[in-house]
C-alpha cells in the first residue's frame, strides 16, 4: 500500500458508518480546563458507568479539580475542590468496603488523592501541605497510575506512579531534580518504594506496569527527559523498585536532546508469545522493541517533529500483525505548523498511510472494528479552524476503504489532549463515546471551563472487544485488547488448490466455516479479508477466522507445485578447468525410463543423466506428459584452485637503497604443491625483490593439477614536496600562511612543522623559518624546501613642521614615511587633504594617516604652534635629492639661508656626521661611509627653526 497524503472527507447519512451524531448529553464545565482524559465507573448503582474527569489551571486552586458525571445524564454527582490542576487520568479501587469504586488521580505540583466515589470526600491527600512548598520539599507533577498486585499484605493491590517535572523552570535551565517512580499504598497514601531516575534526569512520563513473558513477572516501563532534555526509555523488573533501586534498569531507547514523555504501549506484533514494546520520542522516532530479545525490531524517523501522544495499536492493514497509528506535530514547542497523523505497518515497520487532516492535534486517537470487517478503524479527536474560530469533532479512518468519516457534530472549541473513552456505558451492546474539550472557540488556551459529551452510537461491540478504547488502551495500561479464543468448536473447512505445473502462481484457498456464531470475519497471511485468497506461489499460508462472538480458528497450511525435481550424482571436479563430472535429474512425473519425458539440458543432451560438465550452473527443461513444462538447474561446484591466493608487497619507497618487494604464495594444499619461481626459489615467501615481474610453476602433486601465474612489483612514485606561501603584509605580523603540495608516495600524508603543526597547511605565521618533514602510508620521508617568512620593514615617518607667524595661519607639515610597502596614501585629520604636504595651518593637533600599498596604517600627530616675535625667524626653502640615496645625497640650501651646521643621525639618535659651514647654498654628502638604513639629517642656524629631513640610504 503506497502512502495516501490527501484524503476527501466523506459526510454520509447511513445507520452505521460516516454519520455526524448530536451527544446524548453534553455537560458545561465553566470554572477550569481539562488535559485529563475521561474514565469509566459506576458510581451511583444504576448499573451504568459515570465519568470521571480532571481540571483545573496551572498555578490555581480549583473548586471542581475532579468531577464525576452521571454516565446516564451528564449531571454532575460530585466534585471535589483541589489546589492545583489535575491532569493525570483516574484508576478506581474501592477500599472503603461499600462496593463503590473509589478515585485516586494525580495532578500538579504533589496533588495526588484518593475520593471516596460514592461521596466525593477525600480518603487521603499525598502531600497535605500547599503547591508552593512542593518542590523545596522534592515533589513535583504526578502522573496515571497503575495498580500493581499487593506489596504490603494488607489486603489491597497499590499504586505505581511516576511523579517528576518542574515544568516552571525556563527551557534554558538544565539544572533539574530528577524524575521517581514510587509505590503507594492506596489504602493509605503511605510511599511503600522509590528511586530516582537512573540518568538523574526529570520525568513527564505516565509508567506502565507489564507481564511481558506472560510468567506472572512484572517489569515497569518508563521514560525520563523531557521537551528539552535529552533522557531515555527503560525496563526495570517491579521488584527492583520495591528494593529501592533501579539503577540497573534496562536502556530500551535514549535521545541526547530529547526525552520521551509518551507512555509506551505493548502488543506481541512479532508472534514470540511475548509483549512487544512501541516506544513514541518527543523528538518523533517510533520504535519497535522486542519483548524477548529488547532489541530494535523497526525504527521510523519523523525529522523535524514533536510528539507527547501515546501511540495506538489496531489491526488496520489486516495481516497478522498489530499495527500502530501516531500522531506528530511538525515544528518545535510551542511553536508548531502542521500536525500530521502516521499510520505504520507493525509486522515490518513501514509507514503505510500518512496524512495531515487537521488543523490542531495533539491528544492520543483510538481503535475498533466498526463496520465488523474484521479491521479496526482509528478514531481522532481533531481541531479546524473556521475563520477567527476553532471547531472539534470526531473523525473515524478507514485504511480498508481509504475513506474518513465523520462521527459527531462540529462544535466550537479545542481538545489539546484529552483521550475520547470508547466503552459500553449502559450494556446495551453498542458502542459509547464520552470526550471531553475547551469550551474557548476563540483562544485554545483561553479559561472559559470544558465540555464533556456522550455519544450513543449504533455500532455493535465486536466480539473481539475494542482494540484501544481510551488513554493507554482499553483498560487503561498500555496494552492492545483482543478478547478473541480458541472456543474449539469453529471449523475451518479449508480447501486447498496447489499448482498447475511448476513455476506457475495458480494455487488457491478457500475457507467454509461451519460452527460458532455468524458473521465471520477472515485474516489471511497476505493481508487479504476475503473467505478465498489466490492466485498463490508455492509456500506456507495461515488463516485466521474469527466469529462475531470472538471465537477464533487459527489454521496453517501449504501450496506445492506438483513435481518435485531433485538431482543425482554429480562428483566433483579434480583440478579447475576439467569438465568429466555428471548428473541425474529425477521428477516425481517422469519415474522411469519410459515416463515419456523429455529432457533438455544445456549442454545439448537429452536423457535423464548429463555428462561431461563443467563447473557451474547447468540448466534441464523436463516436459512431462500433461505439457507441464519445468525449468530447473544444479550447480557443479569449482574445485580448490591450485593457488587459492597472493600477498604482493610493492616497493615501499622509490628513494630507498634496499629492495624490499616480496610476495606470498597461499595454496590450496600447502605441503604437498611444487614450487618453482623463475628466480630458482621453490618457497611460497619470496622477498628482498627488486621491481619487475615474477613468474611462478605450481604443481599440486596430490591432485596433479598445475597452474602458472605472474605477479607485478612495483615502485611508487617518489615522494615530492613543494609548497606555496603568502607573505606578511605589515611589519612582523602574524598574517602568513604556507600550503605543502605533496605528490608521489602512497597516501594517506602525514605532517611534522618545526612549529609542531600536522596539517598540510599552517596559517597565522609570524616572520621566521620553517620547514616540515612529510611520511606516507609506507613510512617514506621527505622534507619540504626551507621556507623564509619575511614582513616588510616598519612603517616610519618624519615630519618637516613649519609653526604658523603671528596666528596667520601660515603653518605647513611635510610627512616623509619610510619603511612599508610603496607607494603611499595620505589623509590628514581634521584636513581633507591626500598630499604629504598640508600647508595654511592655524595653530592645533593635526593627524597624518598614512597607509601603505598593503594596507598597513601609521597614525603620526603634529602640534602647530603661533610664535610672536620682534625679529621673526626665516624658514628658508630646503631641497634634498635623490631619496631614497645609494651613493651621494645632494641638499639646495637657496640663497637666503642662515643654516651654518649639517647633522646626520641614525634612527637611534646617534651621530654619523657632523660639519660646520658658512655661507654655502648647497652641500653634497657621501653616502658611502653610511650603512643602509633610515636617516635624519638636521640642518640649523642663527635666526632660523631647525630643519630635519629623513632620507633613506640604500
């Protein structure tokens, strides 16, 4: 069956299937909300079931935290006030001794109480203190119990419960108090055993109690984790909890971000007579686990999807296994955008049907035979939104027919979790369906009080029972109903038709049943539901009858083609190659010689025996007498080669001096083969070998088979090492990167840097040397070139400072910048000049930026002052050339200068050269006597401001 995304709605008025029903009574809550789901018992003694459901706010006290509904007119019998919401689903148990089952259901922050159901008194309160002082006091949320056999000898069974989850912290707050599973004495409230979580993690998870062997020995199954925590699903046997420890807990599943908060359901989907468990993640992941083994029997991811929805088992494909239904909502709490409803196939795991046919879903679905085919249905309790308003109803699927139905009326509001109840409230045979949903049409999560309804439907109780009636299943434990038994009077009448002739797929079966109770329903091996299955292949075949009283027959059997052909003779071959063996095809049509047979082997003959054949695959076409034609083939095995294999190591590196090839021979009869290599060796190890070709004799004296063969040495390439670079951009920065190409050798490569690196490549890389040694696979070595990381000399300047007269405005700064890269960029601040000359200063701080061509930035600050003087100093024009110098640095002094003194310094103050002068307009210096480098030559005199000029001398 391939995957149906898109469905059409069928709304059609019939007396059984795809009717939208008005309830039979609908009850108005309108004090609080609900995420309990309604459960069944009679409280009243009118033989009918009354309801009994939770509510309330999170953080809120609640005057009907628990109501009990009369089952027959939805008044209210009772309510019982409680201090916190109360989501959990109630169990009953009377142990007042006055034949009335009483309450015990569980809620927030520690609320956990046992009712009297007939009065709706408090028999107990768990923690009789108020919600705020919970969780300093260790407890948290308690979830649906389960009642367990009597633990303390008073008479009672108790309560299992796992309570856990401080759902108020921020997501972001992973520092949480573990989850616990306790046993409670439900005549008392007393805690009889507990442990925490054996991860140390919270949980959100209602626990189920299980006899998976069917021995009497009880496991508890339970998750940890929640919607942002990562946890896991676990089995503990019930009497490791009673000891106060479960730290030895069997892991069925765990997630890293994501915990499971579904509680599991169990069905045997594999036929071992032991319960399977199908474990639903919040992150989405369905998983099989077997009940013998506890291993994975299938696995379905849903990526990018959320689910806290307990998952549902029917038979809705209608082959021999339970299948199971889910339902996923796509997104990430609480941020959702579609809602998607899966159905798997759970003999072997595949999605069989997925659709998204709603517009909110998040409470758990049911399952049940409607229209008695034999087939269960899912019901779905799902959310449209209709304009600015939300709309709820009842839906039915149908994976026979591909079809969904309504089953109630659109009514205004939202379920968000609550499980519909499917059970029969008044014994009158039919079907009941009691379901609970927010009354607030306008806002899901809106206070406005929630409406219980009861369905009076007019379909039958099928006499298997209903697969899955409410929250975790039929009786509220997680496990798939089938009241079906062998009642031993049902008779199959099965014929049976088997092949024509070999190689069709004409059988056929048929089933007449006779005894029971009419109508029957029929469960073939194929997934078929008619009483006559075919056309069929050779094989087993089971089928399941089932009467509408739930009686079953159970019977197996096998279609056979008519001829059986087998084979004889066939010695083997001696040596590879020979073609001397033979064989004798026999069919059960053909007995003798004179059958009338013909037979036609692939190698041309035409009796019963073939001969002279070789190993493999022989075909024979046998025609009998009644024109059945059969085709079937025999195999002659290969004899053992003389040389079954060969080791060959190639030379290990191309720059090694010692040969070091070698080649291993192994034999089929290793002591008892001639050797003969056109070496003169007569080993089956030859080493030492230098490359070339290798020729080699082989004799098995047993057999007398012979086989010659050669085998290649070879020589790697050798290994080369090469490399690319970048350079520093600025002055010793760490900016350089290197890249080693390796070629030749066999690789994988590794890498040794003088640096420590590993990599081929290195990066970050401040001036300096460096090389690497490179290693094959083989141990080869080779070193890399030796690579020099050079950076450019520092970026320096010297300013020329011309001081502004009298506040004219007449300042000037030269820059003149070495080092760097050239050429050079200028911007000045606060100027907008891009010279290395700003001229007409005021007094003030000026900035010169300087970039060089690699982008590198040098930030030099100038004050300009104003001087006032009687007798104001001449700055004379100044010209130096060439710079940067190599051999001689001529200096134009103009004909008007004072200058009397020439000074040369080095970048660390120190004098080179000196010389006094008088009257000259220009001076010519030798370079030569001066090492390269960076220098200020100072010009002064009588009258006039100093004059440094920067040159560089190469």
């Amino acid at each position: 069956m391939q995957l149906h995304y898109l469905f059409t709605f069928f709304i059609v008025l019939s007396t059984v299937h795809g009717i939208s029903q008005i309830p039979t009574w609908i009850e108005h809550l309108d004090t609080s909300t609900t995420f309990s789901s309604p459960r069944p018992v009679d409280l009243n003694g009118d033989n009918i079931l009354d309801i009994v459901i939770g509510g309330g706010l999170d953080g809120s006290p609640e005057s009907r935290g628990v109501v009990a509904l009369d089952g027959a007119s939805g008044s209210q019998l009772w309510n019982f006030p409680t201090q916190e919401e109360m989501f959990g689903s109630a169990q009953f148990l009377d142990i007042t001794g006055d034949n009335v089952k009483d309450v015990f259901i569980g809620g927030r922050y520690a609320e956990f109480y046992a009712i009297d159901g007939a009065t709706g008194s408090m028999l107990w309160e768990f923690f009789p203190h108020p919600p705020s002082e919970a969780v300093d006091s260790g407890w948290f949320n308690f979830y649906s119990p389960q009642f367990i056999p009597d633990q303390n000898s008073d008479g009672f069974m108790d309560l299992l419960v796992a309570n856990g989850g401080n759902h108020s912290l921020p997501a972001w707050d992973t520092l949480r108090d573990p989850g616990m599973l306790l046993v409670i004495d439900a005549l008392t409230g007393d805690v009889l055993a507990r442990d925490t979580m054996p991860d140390g993690e919270e949980t959100y998870c209602s626990a189920v109690v299980v006899d998976i062997e069917g021995t009497g020995v009880l496991d508890v199954l339970f998750g940890s984790g929640g919607e942002n925590e990562g946890g896991h699903f676990y089995k503990v046997a019930l009497t490791d909890l009673m000891m106060n420890d479960i730290g030895g807990a069997v892991v069925l599943a765990s997630d890293s971000e994501k915990g499971f908060i579904a509680p599991p359901s169990v069905s045997d989907i594999n036929h071992d007579g032991k319960l399977d468990i199908i474990i639903q993640g919040y992150n989405g992941t369905i998983s099989a686990i077997s009940g013998g083994s506890f291993n994975v029997l299938w696995e379905v991811q849903n990526n990018g999807t959320e689910a806290s929805a307990a998952p549902v088992i029917g038979n809705f494909i209608g082959d021999i296994s339970n299948d199971v239904f889910a339902v996923l909502a796509k997104g990430s709490a609480p941020t959702f955008f579609d809602y998607y409803q899966v159905m798997i196939d759970g003999g072997t795991g595949e999605v069989r049907w997925k659709d998204s046919i709603s517009d909110l879903h998040f409470s758990s679905a049911n399952a049940l035979d409607l229209d008695l085919n034999g087939r269960d249905e899912v019901i779905v309790s799902l959310n449209y939104q209709t304009g600015a308003y939300y709309e709820h109803k009842l839906l039915s699927i149908d994976f026979q027919l591909n079809q969904v139905s309504p089953i109630s009326i659109a009514q205004g509001g939202v379920n968000l979790g609550s499980t519909p109840l499917l059970c029969d409230l008044d014994s009158n045979g039919y079907i009941d369906i009691v379901y609970a949903f927010r009354a607030d049409s306008v806002n899901p999560m809106g206070a406005n009080g929630f409406k219980v309804n009861r369905l009076e439907t007019a379909y039958p109780i099928p006499g298997v029972g209903i697969a899955w009636g409410g929250y975790m299943g039929t009786h509220f434990d997680g496990a798939y109903t089938s009241l079906a038994y062998d009642c031993g009077t049902l008779n199959l009448n099965l014929s049976v038709n088997n092949i024509s002739c070999n190689g069709f797929n004409d059988g056929a079966a048929s089933v007449m049943p006779t005894g029971g109770t009419p109508s029957y329903n029929y469960n073939w091996s194929t997934g078929s539901i008619n009483d006559s299955i075919g056309p069929l292949t050779p094989g087993v075949y089971n089928v399941v009858v089932v009467d509408s009283l739930g009686c079953y027959e159970n019977q197996s059997f096998t279609i056979n083609d008519p001829y059986i052909i087998t084979f004889s003779g066939a010695p083997p071959l001696i040596c590879p190659g020979d073609s001397t063996s033979q064989v004798t095809v026999n069919s059960s049509g053909c007995p003798c010689m004179f059958s009338g047979c013909v037979f036609d082997w692939s190698n041309g003959d035409s009796t019963k025996t073939a001969t002279g054949l070789w190993s493999g695959w022989h075909f024979i076409t046998i025609i009998h007498t009644d024109g059945c034609i059969t085709l079937d083939s025999v195999l002659i095995p290969e004899p053992s080669p003389v040389l079954d294999s060969a080791y060959i190591h190639n030379i290990s590196c191309a720059s090694s001096p010692i040969p070091d090839g070698a080649i291993e021979l192994f034999l089929s009869n290793e002591g008892n083969t001639v050797i003969s290599w056109d070496n003169m060796d007569s080993v089956s190890l030859i080493d030492s070998l230098d490359a070339g070709l290798y020729y080699v004799d082989l004799l098995d004296s047993i057999r007398g088979c012979t086989e010659s063969d050669s085998f290649l040495i070879t020589v790697p390439d050798t290994l080369l090492v090469t490399f690319t670079q970048t350079s520093s951009l600025c002055h010793k920065d760490s900016a350089a990167s290197i890249s080693l190409i390796v070629q030749g050798g066999i690789g994988p490569y590794e890498y040794v840097w003088n640096t420590g690196d590993s990599t081929s490549s290195i990066f970050g890389l401040p001036p300096g040397v460096y090389q690497a040694q490179v290693s094959d696979s083989l141990g080869c070595i080779n070193e890399s070139p030796i690579i020099t990381i050079t950076s450019p000399d520092q970026l320096l300047t010297t300013n020329i400072i011309a001081q502004d007269t009298l506040g004219a405005c007449q300042g000037e700064i030269t820059t003149f910048p070495i080092g760097g890269t050239h050429p050079y960029s200028y911007s000045w601040i606060p100027s907008l000049d891009s010279a290395n000359q700003i001229t007409g200063l005021c007094p003030g701080t000026y900035v010169a930026i300087i970039t060089d061509n690699n982008g590198c930035q040098l930030n030099d600050t100038t004050i300009i002052n104003s001087f006032v003087s009687v007798n104001q100093a001449v700055t004379p024009t100044v010209k130096l050339f060439p710079n940067p110098a190599r051999d001689l640095i001529t200096i134009i002094l103009g004909t008007e200068n004072r200058f009397t003194q020439i000074k040369c310094m080095n970048m660390l103050g120190q004098v080179e050269f000196l010389q006094n002068f008088t009257n000259r307009n220009q001076i010519t210096l030798n370079t030569n006597p001066f090492s390269a480098g960076k220098y200020i030559i100072q010009l002064t005199g009588k009258n006039c401001s100093p004059i440094l000029l920067p040159v560089l001398i190469e």
